[in-house]
C-alpha cells in the first residue's frame, strides 16, 4: 500500500492512497458465491438461481460493499502508518480502479500543532477564603429554617409572617391565565410574589377579604401580562408566625447527628469547608484556563468545534428539561454554543501541549485524596472509594481532574499570582450566578 500526503490549507490535508493487488473483481465473486445460497428468485428453488441472475441483481450492491470494506481497512492502516489523528471525519474525494489496484483520495482537517503555549505577561488572581465562626452560625440558621414550622397568630400580618390566601385576579374585569390561585402560601418580604403585591398584605388578618391592585412590569416574565394593570381579590384563609427548632441536642439529632450541638457544629464546618475548597478550585482553575486562552491564539479546525457545540447544546436541553422545562417548542439555535465550542477545543489543544512537554502524570496520592474527598459526605465511605477504584471510567475522571490541578499549579509557577482573600458568602454567590 502506498500513501502520500499533501497540505491543501493550513489544516487541509489530501491524502491519496494506492491499495495494489486489491483484487477487487475476485472479493466480488467470492462474496456473490457467499450469498447465492440464501437468494430468492421466482421459478428457483433456495440456492438454485443461476450465478448469472444473482450477479445482476446483487453484483452491483456487492461490489460496493468489498470497496467500502477496502478502504476502511487500508485508510485505519495509512492513517496508523502516517501517526495521524484527523480532526474531521475523512471524505472520500475520488476513487478510481487500475491494473487491479484501487486508488483513492481522501480529504480531511488536522489538529494545530501548537508549538508553545504562550505565558509571557499573564497576570492571575487567586481567590483564597476560609469557613469563618460566623459562616457556620449562619448555616445552622438556614438549617433551622428548613425545619420551622408555622404558627397561627390573631394579628395583623406583618413582614416574615406567611399569609395563606385564595385569589382570583383579573384585568379590565376579565380573569387571566396565572391570575387564579388556592390555598397560596405568601411570606411578605420574600420574593416568591411581586413586592407591590406582597406589600399589600401587610396588616390583613384571617378570615378577611382584601382588594389587591398592582401593575405587572413592563419587563414581567409573562409578555401578555407586562405593563397591565390588575386587580386581585383575596379571601385570607390564615396568618401565621415561624417557629423555628431550638438549637439542642434534639436538633442536632433531626440533622443525622446523636453527639449533640457541638458535634453538629463540627460536621457543618466540614461539609462547608469541602463544598468551599471545590468552588475555590473550581473558580480559580476557571481563571487560569480563561488566561491561557486569551493569550494564546489557535487555529482550530471546524469539524471537532461543530462536534463540541453540539454536544454543549445537547447538554443545555437535557439541564433544561431535568428543570421541568418543555425543550420541544424552544429554537435552539447551535451558532449560540459555537463560542463556548471553539474556547473548550482550544483549551483542549493548550492543555494537552502542557501536560505532554512536562510529562505530567497523575499522581496515586491525590487521585486518592478526592475520592477520599468525594466519599466522606456519603454515609458508607469505604464502598464510595471501592465503587471508584473499580469502575475504570469514573477512575479516568479523577485522574484527568488530578493531570488538570496539576497542569493548573505548573501555570501558577510560571507567572505572577496575587491572592485575594474573599468570604464563604461571596465564594459561593459568585457560584450560584
């Protein structure tokens, strides 16, 4: 087999291959004599037809089968050969047949070959925070919250109270779809529903009616409500008062922990301390692959970055209906995700030049570390560490997280970083945006 190679464009390449002795017309007849056996034709009996008949009805569907067959398996060879790995799937340009040999072209886009990643002039900022007292205290709060319950009161409602109401809204005195409500928890000064609406409910009491009018904003969620005036009227069912828990061993037990407040304060400030080391990874190491991209400019061939769009497009439908959200009727368009295609393909290319000049491995102790780390917020560890190092994929991952923290520290040592101290709060806002 003989195989050459040009470059058409800067990643074009046109590859020609020359299958000498392919003996095409003998694979044919070998293959028509496979088949005959199981050919039906009317007037002959299974395994009867004459060759001549099942040549022209199969001849042509044969031959194109030992082709395909042939230059699968000698364009894996000349590509195997040529130690070349193309970035697009290869298209069959021409094909010809001569002295029984099949000659045939291919076209097809490589990978850049990225001489350095460029580091001269980078500047980093590195996001540090630690789990304060108070950080802790106000995750007890929260916990707390998510175990109050309500208490009815005969007073007036007021902010932080919870207002059960029935209510019909209308506009221009005629209901409206998402007017129409019953048995409505609302706790003024919350959010769930708009303040002008929530303000109005500050001092009714239960059993009362009330008129509420209000103006939807002129940008309101709902088009055919924007900028409409409503009115709403409410029958108050209740009013009533949170109560929350008393931080005590009773409490302690209702979160999973039997030692008592104290024990229960440990436990919350290791689960905070985790959940805040993996965002501070996560942020920085976003940092620093921004950087490396924006300072380093790559031609990238077209078929991996329609690839990787598509897969981010794919991914964006499939978070949206895990929402509950009806993906059929939205127009997803995939030029939307092509800027988020061509930054993760570049940075593809960047790390992998990065991790192969410096010989960049990961290491046993930190892929056991973070399973480690993963494994200690469930309630077995031992089978989540079992579960990891037996299942070859998910060990792959965090292998692959390991290679990406430490191509992460090889970048710190190579350029300027300044620490900037941030709070448990901001870290994990900044992740919720």
């Amino acid at each position: 087999m003989q195989v050459t190679v040009e470059n058409v464009s800067e990643l074009g390449r046109r590859m020609t291959i020359t299958v000498e002795d392919a003996n095409i017309d003998q694979a044919v007849q070998d293959r028509l004599n496979a088949i005959r056996p199981t050919v039906k034709m009317s007037g002959f009996r299974p395994g009867k037809v004459p060759m001549k008949m099942v040549e022209q009805s199969h001849g042509g569907s044969a031959r194109r089968d030992v082709i395909d067959a042939l230059v699968q398996s000698s364009m894996q060879e000349a590509f195997t050969q040529e130690e070349i790995n193309p970035a697009s799937p290869p298209h069959v340009a021409t094909m010809d047949e001569k002295d029984n040999s099949l000659i045939y072209t291919l076209e097809y886009d490589v990978f850049p070959d990225v001489k350095e990643v460029k580091l001269k002039g980078i500047k980093l900022e590195k996001i540090v925070a630690e789990v304060q007292d108070e950080d802790v205290d106000g995750m007890l709060e929260t916990l707390r919250e998510q175990r109050m319950t309500w208490e009815p009161v005969k007073t007036a409602a007021k902010k932080g109270h919870g207002v059960t109401i029935d209510f019909v809204g209308t506009i221009d005195g005629d209901e409206f779809d998402g007017g129409k409500g019953n048995d409505v928890l609302v706790v003024i000064g919350d959010g769930s529903m708009l303040p002008e609406f929530e303000d109005q409910l500050v001092g009714v009491k239960t059993g009362q009616d009330v008129t509420i009018t209000m103006t939807f904003p002129e940008d309101y969620r709902a088009e055919h409500l924007q900028g409409k005036k409503a009115s709403f009227e409410a029958s108050v069912k209740s009013v009533a008062k949170k109560v929350l828990p008393k931080l005590d061993k009773e409490f302690a037990a209702l979160c999973g922990v039997d030692a008592g407040v104290a024990a229960l304060k440990k436990e919350v400030r290791a689960n905070m301390t985790r959940e805040l080391e993996t965002t501070l990874k996560t942020q920085n190491k976003r940092s620093v692959m921004d950087s490396i991209v924006e300072s380093n400019e790559v031609e990238l061939p077209s078929a991996p970055v329609e690839r990787e769009a598509e897969f981010l497009m794919e991914q964006a439908k499939t978070n949206l209906a895990n929402q509950g959200v009806n993906v059929d009727g939205i127009p997803f368009d995939i030029e939307n995700f092509k800027d988020g295609a061509k930054r993760r393909v570049a940075l593809s290319l960047l790390i992998g030049k990065i991790i192969s000049d410096n010989d960049i491995t990961p290491e046993e102790k930190k892929v056991k570390e973070i399973i480690d780390g993963i494994a200690a917020s469930y309630e077995d560890p031992e089978d989540v560490v079992k579960f990891y190092m037996n299942d070859q994929q998910k060990l792959s991952e965090i292998q692959m997280m390991v290679v990406e923290d430490s191509v992460v520290e090889w970048i710190y040592s190579k350029v300027k970083v300044t620490e900037k101290t941030s709070t448990f709060g901001e870290v994990m806002n900044s992740a919720a945006v």
